[in-house]
C-alpha cells in the first residue's frame, strides 16, 4: 500500500508534468491587428425589471429597522418594564410558519 506522502509527491510530479505539456504545446500566433469588429453585448431590462431596479434604490437608502423603536424596547428591558404576552407570541409564530409554508 502507498503512504499518503508519496500519493502527494507523485501529484505534484503529475502536475508539474501536466504544465509543461501546455505550456510546450502548438502556440498558434495571433494577429492583434484583425478586421473582424468586436461583438457588443446588449441588455434591456422590461418594466417590471426597471421598476424594481427604482425600488431596490429607494430601499437602499431606508434604514433597515426603526431605531426609535428599538431604543424604545432596550430601555424597557433595561428598567423591566417590559412584558411578552405569550399568547400573542405563539399566534404570530404560527402564522410565520404558515406564510413560509405557502412559498
């Protein structure tokens, strides 16, 4: 049986091998002075594609959350005043799942 050491080495001889094939292979000369125009990539977006394109830019510039809000929690949580109604948690967790189960 062959040791993971010499399976390595005989790669990397394969490589090197593998390398000098290419780069002693037929090189073809290329003439950078040739007549043949250059073909333009186009690309035209339908509405919907240009409507989105105007709302992902409106969206980049909002802020992701409202900080006011979260200030608002943070300080509830800091003097415990806040409170979690488990009922309402449970329902909205519920109806999460069942908007993911519909996609």
């Amino acid at each position: 049986m062959t040791s993971i050491d010499q399976l390595r080495a005989s790669q990397a001889m394969a490589t090197l091998r593998n390398q000098s094939r290419v780069d002693s292979g037929d090189k073809t000369p290329t003439n950078p002075t040739s007549t043949v125009p250059a073909k333009m990539d186009a690309v035209s977006l339908s509405n919907q594609g240009k409507e989105i394109g105007k709302m992902h830019q409106q969206l980049a510039t909002e802020p992701s959350f409202n900080e006011d809000k979260v200030a608002a929690i943070k300080a509830a949580i800091a003097n415990g005043s806040y409170s979690v109604d488990p009922e309402r948690l449970a329902d909205n967790m519920i109806k999460f799942e069942d908007e993911l189960a519909g996609l």
